[in-house]
C-alpha cells in the first residue's frame, strides 16, 4: 500500500512509521530561521551560540516541528493534516548533525463531536540525532480521510 493510498479504516495499533533521516547543514539551519522570522542569534551566529556554551548553531522550535509533521505526513500520505502537536526540546540539534524521526501510530479513534466526524491517529514520533540522543519527543494527532 502506498502512502497515497492509507485510509483511517485500515489502520490497524500499534504500527511502526518509517524511519525519516535528514542531514542538517549548516545552510539549511540559517535558511529556516530566515524564513520563519526567527532571528534569534543562536539559530545563525556560531560566535553567539559558542557564547551560550553551544559548539555551533542550532534549528528553531519550527524545524524540529516540521520534520514531526513530516515523520507522519510521509507515512500518512498526502491527504492527511496535522490537528494537534506537542513536542518538547531535550537537547539541540546542530548543523552538521542528522536527524533521525522514528515513529509509531498508538492509538486511532473517530471524533463524533464534530460533522462530518474526524478519523485520528495519535502518533508519538522521536527524534533523534546521529549519536542516538533524544533531541524532541513529539506527540501528535492526524486526521486521515476514512469512514469511522
């Protein structure tokens, strides 16, 4: 089945996502940043961000949101969307590292307080870097086209 063709109904829990890996470089972490606005030193200045006892620069809060999403919209597939994300920063993620999104759906339910009802899936991602550290754990809920 490809992603394109998941539907909410043939979900079965628990189900591994597949691994996403990323190689983070260092224009890639000031490019983010100035698409988003986020002008925070430590995101584009390595003298700053050594100062702050960082060994270079590091991605924004959004980065590390979107790479979430994408963990789960790869899988998911194209009709899917993000309607809720929780996420906690655990360590940083600095240019020249990889990210590693590992994933797992726990939990489906359909959500009859609204009409038409919603098809969720609780997805709890990891995402870690090239030398197995938790940098953010990631809680999140898809909607999927289906017929719950």
């Amino acid at each position: 089945m490809s992603a394109a063709d998941l539907n909410w109904s043939e979900i079965a829990v628990p189900v591994e996502l597949p691994e996403v890996v990323d190689h983070i470089s260092y224009q890639r972490v000031v490019e983010n940043p100035g698409a988003t606005w986020d002008y925070f030193p430590g995101h584009f200045d390595p003298n700053y961000a050594q100062s702050q006892g960082s060994p270079t620069i590091y991605v924004n809060t959004m980065h590390l949101a979107g790479f979430a999403d994408r963990v789960a919209t790869d899988w998911a597939g194209p009709r899917s969307r993000v309607v809720r994300r929780s996420l906690r920063l655990a360590a940083s993620v600095y240019a020249g590292d990889t990210m590693i999104g590992r994933g797992r759906a726990v939990a489906k339910r359909c959500d009859e307080s609204v009409d038409p009802p919603r098809c969720l899936v609780d997805i709890q991602i990891e995402v870690t870097n090239q030398h197995g550290a938790l940098c953010c754990p990631v809680e999140l809920t898809l909607q999927l086209p289906g017929d719950g």
